[in-house]
C-alpha cells in the first residue's frame, strides 16, 4: 500500500496535437524507506478534442527512481532522482491508441483501446473498453470512468507472461 502525489500541465494545440508534462512522487509506502521520483512527457493527438469520439492516440515517456531514505548523500543533494549507485534513472514507453464509438446514456461514451508498454521492448499489452464523460459534449455526464480490461505481461525471458484482467473505477474531478 502506498499513496503517490503528483502534477501536470497539458497543452492543447490548433489541429487537435496534445503535449503534457508531470511530476510525480510516492509520499508514503508500506516500506516505509522506500521513496519514489519522476517525470513525464507525453504527446498525443485526437482530431476531434471537444468529443471522445473517433480516433485518438497517445505517446509517452517516463522517468523514474525508486530509491531508499537511508540514501542520505543523494538525498541531500537536491538530485531529482537520487542514487548512490550512479545508475542511470529507468525509461518506460507507453503508447495508446483507441476509437470513441458507442454513446451510452447520461453523455458517456464507450472507446475500445490497445495499449503497449515497455522500457526498450514491449512488455505489457492492454486491451480494453472504457467508459467515460464525453467532453464538453456531456455538461451532465457523471465524473466517473470505468475500464474493463484484459492484459499480458512479458517480464522477461526467464520468467513466464502473466495474464490477467481486471475493472479499474475512477472518480474524476
């Protein structure tokens, strides 16, 4: 268990290209010397940014550093991601494509998707169906987002996939 804050800013552009940035960081975890710092960039793009529906998709770059409060040096350095070790802070890719179709009722709009992730080679695949507001086209619509999904890991080559699947409920605000 854990909780994460974080911050971002996103730009919208004539043409329907996105550009966003975050930050974020775990405040507390379980392991309570475990800490966590990182930024992202991402770029997107849906001809249609006042409505869900039809085409969007979406790039994204992560980085991050789990690191330890015990790593006092680091941490007293003002390092964004601290590490005594002197590794380099770990890249993840993310890229998402879905298609707004179906209009339920009180101004949601139902989106299948794909998603792929991975730091150098694809190591989760995502496929979904999403509920959510759609846009400004649905003043009404409750803030509320639901995901069904089904996915499949490939951690490496010694280990096996996983598969697995879920629903994800999100309060939006």
């Amino acid at each position: 268990f854990g909780v994460e804050f974080g911050a971002g800013v996103d730009w919208r552009f004539p043409g329907g290209l996105e550009a966003g940035f975050g930050i974020r960081g775990l405040a507390t975890h379980e392991d309570g010397s475990l800490r966590e710092r990182g930024v992202s960039l991402s770029v997107g793009y849906d001809p249609r940014p006042g409505t869900l529906r039809g085409f969007s998709g979406r790039f994204g770059l992560d980085l991050g550093r789990g690191f330890s409060t015990s790593d006092a040096p680091g941490l007293l350095s003002g390092d964004l991601f601290p590490d005594s070790s002197g590794a380099a802070p770990e890249v993840r890719m993310s890229a998402e494509a879905s298609y707004g179709l179906h209009r339920h009722r009180r101004g949601l709009l139902g989106s299948p998707y794909l998603s792929l992730s991975g730091d150098g080679r694809i190591e989760g695949t995502r496929m979904g169906y999403r509920i959510s507001p759609d846009g400004s086209n649905s003043p009404d619509a409750p803030n509320l987002q639901v995901d069904a999904f089904m996915e499949v890991e490939t951690p490496g080559r010694d280990q096996p996939d996983s598969v697995g699947g879920g629903v994800e409920v999100r309060l939006l605000w």
